[in-house]
C-alpha cells in the first residue's frame, strides 16, 4: 500500500519536510521513496506541492497521511474538511480519571481469648 507523507530532513532545531510517496512498510525516518512531491518548512511557513504528481498518485491508491491530508486541503489540492489530529479531553473526564480509589480496609482477625490472657 502506498503512502503520501511527510519524509524530516534539515539540522538540529531547524526541520524541514519533503511530500514523499513510499510503501507504508518503509521506514518514515530514512526510508525510501518512489517519488518526491513537494516540500514544506514550517520555519519559513514555505510549502510547495506538485499538485499533478500527487493526484496521479491518489488515483494510483496511495492514501495521504493526516498531516499531509490537510496540507493537502488547505492547499487546494483535494477538496474535503481537515482530518482532527490532536484530541483534546476535557477537564472534567481528567479529573474522574485521576481520582484515586480508596483503599480497601485490611480485616485483621481478633487474637483468641487464650492469647489475650497471656
């Protein structure tokens, strides 16, 4: 199955990303991939996609990854609503999750009256 994703390169603190198209069992750090189509540096807010290349290779099956789906959306590529990628849980669900249970009562078992005597 191929996949449409974001490939990390540049230095230390400062990324940038190719649009690769590569088999999904391909590593995404390192990895190969088929084809080169487009890039993105979030330093610059610089994005470039070829946009023929990536509809070729959607109608060939390769399924776009979450961030690159709404790359793709916001860039007019594909037409559709963004894809949610970070779920934000309330604060009331939290706090039911991290109250902590009482503990159970140990029974202890009361000494016999021949131990009491003794």
């Amino acid at each position: 199955m191929l996949k449409i994703r974001l490939f990390r390169t540049g230095k230390k603190n400062q990324p940038s990303f190719k649009v690769v198209v590569t088999n999904k069992t391909n590593a995404p750090a390192g990895g190969r991939y088929l084809e080169q189509v487009g890039f993105s540096n979030p330093l610059t807010k610089e994005k470039n996609l070829n946009t023929e290349r990536i509809q070729y290779w959607i109608s060939r099956g390769a399924k776009p990854s979450d961030t690159v789906h709404n790359m793709l959306v916001s860039g007019g590529v594909i037409k559709g609503k963004k894809i949610p990628i970070h779920t934000i849980v309330p604060v009331q669900e939290k706090a039911q999750e991290t109250v902590p249970t009482e503990p159970k009562e140990k029974s202890t078992p009361e000494p016999k009256e021949e131990e009491k005597s003794a």
